[in-house]
C-alpha cells in the first residue's frame, strides 16, 4: 500500500495490515467492552443511534457490519429477533465476544 499524502513513510499506522490487526484484536477483544467502549460508546448512545436505525419490525433482517464484540449487537436483537440478525467482523476474537 503507497504511503498517504498526508503521512510521511516512516511515520507507522496504528495498524498496518491484517496480521498487526489479528494480533491487536486478540489482545484488545479481552477488556474490549469494559474499558475501551465505554470511554466512547455508551448504552445510552447505542440506545440513541438505533433509535435513529428505525428497527421498528421484529422479522427485519440487519447485518451489524463490523460487529465487533457485539455491543450494538445486543441492543439491535432487542429490537430485531435474533434469528435474523448477522454479525460480521474481520477479527475472530473480537466475534467470540460477540457470541
């Protein structure tokens, strides 16, 4: 990947590729939802944006695209059956949370 405009080369991304990112997740998924989340997402603020989502119908089908842990998938199944309801995210360890 070219370096960005805006960043010189030697400057490192906070993550570079998917195996810094593997390796990043695996550790970060342990305390994810205890100290990262709630410093930035809270249950009021996931209660706020699916408000907004409009999931008003139990039989819709929704994809929490990079679902992460699951935390804004446990308010969407409170909405949505669960049955219907698909996470995706590019960490493994990150979806054993969300199960």
């Amino acid at each position: 990947m070219a370096p960005s405009a805006s960043r010189p080369a030697s400057q490192l991304r906070f993550i570079q590729h998917k195996q810094e990112a593997f390796w990043f997740y695996r550790f970060i998924s342990i305390l994810y939802d205890q100290v990262l989340n709630p410093c930035q997402y809270t249950v009021a603020m996931r209660e706020d944006a699916l408000e907004a989502a409009d999931l008003s119908d139990r039989s819709m089908v929704v994809v929490d695209v990079s679902g992460g842990t699951g935390f804004t998938t446990v308010g969407i199944v409170k909405r949505v059956d669960a049955k219907n309801v698909t996470v995706l995210d590019q960490s493994p360890h990150q979806l054993v949370k969300a199960m």
